[in-house]
C-alpha cells in the first residue's frame, strides 16, 4: 500500500525539485559537517581546554540544549517567513560558530561558539523538509525526508574522514577555519538559486497575529497524537548513534576498548555507512508500506538494546572486535528509525502546521541526545571512566521513549485513519 495518494494541487516534483531541494540538502550537509565535527575532536578538545569529561560532555549538551530549544520557535519561523530566510539566517549562523570555535582559546569562548552553530544548526533540517513538502508530490515524503537524512550522514562522515585528518595534519585552528568555508559556498548558492516552492504553487496566505497566533499552533500541533508519537519515535530512537558519533564513541573505544585511533576512526565511519544503506532501505520500505512505520521503529530500538547490553555484559577486558562492528552496524540503524517520526507527523498537520509540527517531532532525539550525554559524562567522572556502567543510561531513556510509543500509538492511528478517510472524500468532490 502506498504511504499516500497523490493528492489535487501536489508539487509536479521533477529535476527542477531535486534540483533546488539539492541546494537545501546541501546546507544541511555542511551543518552536520560542523555539528558532530567535535566527535572526532574531543579528546583534543580536552587538551587543548584542559577539561574532564563533564566539561567535555557540556560543548555537546549546550549544542543541543540551544537546537533542542530553538525547534518550535523555528518551525513557526519556517512556517511564517519561509524556507529560504531561515536556512539563510542558519547558515551564516553555523558558519559563524565554527570559525568562533577555530580560533577560541578559552574553554567560555569555545562553548559561546559552540552554542551559535547550534542556533544555525537548528535552523536547516526543519527547512529542508518543508521544502520537500513543496517541491514534491505527498508520496514522496518518506523517501524524501530519509534522503535528508543520508545527506545528513554523508556529512558525518566528510567529519570522520576528513575533518579529523585535517586536525592532525594542520592542527586545530587551520582545520576549523578551513572547514568554514563550505558555510560561505552553501549560502551563495542559496542565495542565488533557492525558491520557497515551485511557480504555480505558492501556498495560502495564513494569518499570523502574534503570539496568540503562535500558542492556537504549537498548542494545534500537539493536539494531534501523531505528532506526539512522532516526538517519542524520534527520542527513543536517534539518541543512541547520536550520543556514539557526536562525542563519546571515539573515546569509548580508545581508552575503554584499546583501539588505534585510526581503527576507532574506521568503526565510526562504519556507523554512518550502515547508516546510508538503512536509510535507503527504510525510505523505499515506508514508501510503499506505510504501516511498517512502527515495526521498524521498534525493530531498531530492539536491535540497539540487544547489541549494546552484549557490549556491557560481554567478559573480558575488551570487547571482541566482531561485537564492535556489530554494535557500530546496528546504531547505524538510529538515524534512518528516527526520520520515521516525521512520518507520523507529517499526515496528522495540515500544511500551514508541517513546520510546527516538524519542529515538535525533531526535539524528540536531541533532548533524549542531550540527557545522554549528560548522563554519560556524569557517570564517568563518578565511576574513574567506567565506559560500560556510563553507557547503561541508554536503556533508561528506552525504556522512557517505549512506554511513551505503546500508550499513544493505537491513538495516533485511528486518527491518521480519519484524516485519509476524510481526504478521499475531499479528493471524491473535486472538480476535474
């Protein structure tokens, strides 16, 4: 079964929609560049500041505490003033916070610079994916959102790969600086090329009457229990990759697993291959079965679960590698699983509310991202670096996100059932 019908008035889609979507992507791209560019660059981060593990683990919260709370405030900025001045305004400010943390040298410089890249960062995805809902017909919105998403780890992996070569070939502030510049060459293509929407499909003009106007929206998003759903697929299932490739996995296997870092460097781009591959798989799966939504979902937290208690429990005082790679391949599955929550999200908003309702679901995985890494960093400082006790935290937020998900799902999905009853009839009236 499809995942929707193409609906009256839908995008044309077309080379012209990959076309100007491809610009979206690609600021997307450089921002998760710049993102988890402090995964591969922690244990110099600790270096250089001359801070422990806590104060390690607060560049990343702080990071994400600012894109975890600028979700709905950018939501209803997309949903008002449109894609292109947002990601316009997220770009110079990620491109200012990665130049700020190349030339800090001051532990308070370095976190004020990691917070600003976080506001720009959170200004993109959001973006992106309401660009997909206009430049692409409603069908296409699994496999568009997940393609997003693989975009998003490609630039993981140029962090991996490249970044992490370039810090220790022309040190901290060359690599930085250098890497800032994919900030300037994504905002001139945006700024020439980018439209809001294809010619012939300009959307509604909504009316926008303050803050009363922004509480009757976010307070209509949530309403609706596919968002909601939404938010907890997203929590339960992003955090895991995200806490493993943002900050704590290279550690994690150099100093807990006896690795190289050139082989840690290896598991960590493992994760973001597998992470590529699912993606793909995912997409075309929900594409043409919507209802595999939450078997997949709860297959990959399951999977995580699993693979991670192994890891803690496992004898010996290092893992074996072939249980690493396992680990590294499962979590690659986190990131695809948690593009599903939009899928919950995106039928239960009408289209004025995507926006909104995006900004509510993409908070899910980074408040969960943000406790992790918290959590993790509190409990090495606590136990003298005890990796494996650190990493039980994941089964507590699991655990969390899983009752959230049972309770609301046979909710959510009798709604969503109304919803495409009603636009059938609607699709019935239309004139021809």
């Amino acid at each position: 079964m499809s995942s929707s019908a193409t609906l009256p008035g839908d995008p044309p889609g077309g080379r012209r929609a990959m076309a100007v979507w491809g610009i979206g992507v690609s600021v997307y791209f450089v921002a998760v560049i710049f993102r988890t560019s402090l995964g591969v660059a922690g244990l110099d981060a600790a270096d250089r500041f001359h801070v422990g593990a806590s104060a390690l683990s607060t560049f990343s919260i702080l990071q994400l505490l600012v894109y975890a709370g600028m979700q709905i405030p950018v939501g209803l900025l997309v949903d008002r003033l449109g894609t292109k001045r947002v990601l316009t305004i997220g770009v110079v400010l990620f491109t200012a916070g990665q130049l700020g943390f190349a030339f800090s040298s001051s532990y308070g410089m370095a976190l004020t610079s990691r917070a600003l890249l976080g506001c720009g960062d959170a200004m993109t995805f959001i973006s992106v994916l309401r660009l997909g809902t206009r430049w692409f017909p409603a069908r296409r919105g699994p496999l568009v959102a997940q393609l997003a998403g693989l975009a998003g780890m490609a630039g993981n992996l140029v962090s991996t790969l490249v970044i992490a070569r370039l810090l220790h070939g022309v040190g901290w502030t060359a690599a930085f600086a250098g890497s800032a510049a994919a900030g300037v060459v994504v905002l001139v293509l945006l700024l020439l090329f980018l439209k809001d929407h294809p010619e012939g499909h300009e959307p509604e003009p909504f009316p926008h009457r303050g803050a009363a106007y922004v509480r009757r929206q976010i307070a209509a998003s949530w309403r609706e229990p596919g968002t909601r759903l939404g938010l907890w697929v997203h929590f339960t299932t992003q955090f895991p990759a995200m806490v493993f490739l943002l900050l704590w996995g290279l550690p994690f296997l150099v100093e807990e697993e006896g690795l190289s870092r050139a082989t840690a460097g290896e598991l960590l781009t493992l994760v973001v291959l597998s992470n590529m591959v699912v993606g793909l798989v995912y997409g075309q799966v929900v594409a043409r079965h919507h209802t595999a939504r939450l078997p997949l979902a709860l297959g990959t937290v399951a999977a995580t679960a699993f693979v991670w208690a192994g890891v803690i429990v496992c004898p010996g005082e290092h893992a074996p590698m072939w249980v690493l790679v396992v680990l590294c391949a499962v979590l690659g599955a986190c990131g695809p699983a948690s593009m599903l929550g939009f899928d919950f999200a995106r039928p239960a908003n009408p289209p004025e509310r995507q926006g909104t309702a995006s900004g509510i679901t993409n908070m899910g995985g980074f408040v969960a991202s943000m406790t992790t890494l918290l959590a993790v960093g509190l409990l090495l400082d606590a136990t003298d670096d005890n990796y494996r006790i650190a990493f039980s935290a994941v089964f507590v937020l699991q655990a969390v996100g899983l009752s959230q998900i049972f309770r609301l799902r046979k909710q959510a999905a009798r709604r969503e059932r109304e919803r495409l009853v009603a636009s059938r009839v609607e699709t019935v009236h239309v004139p021809v």
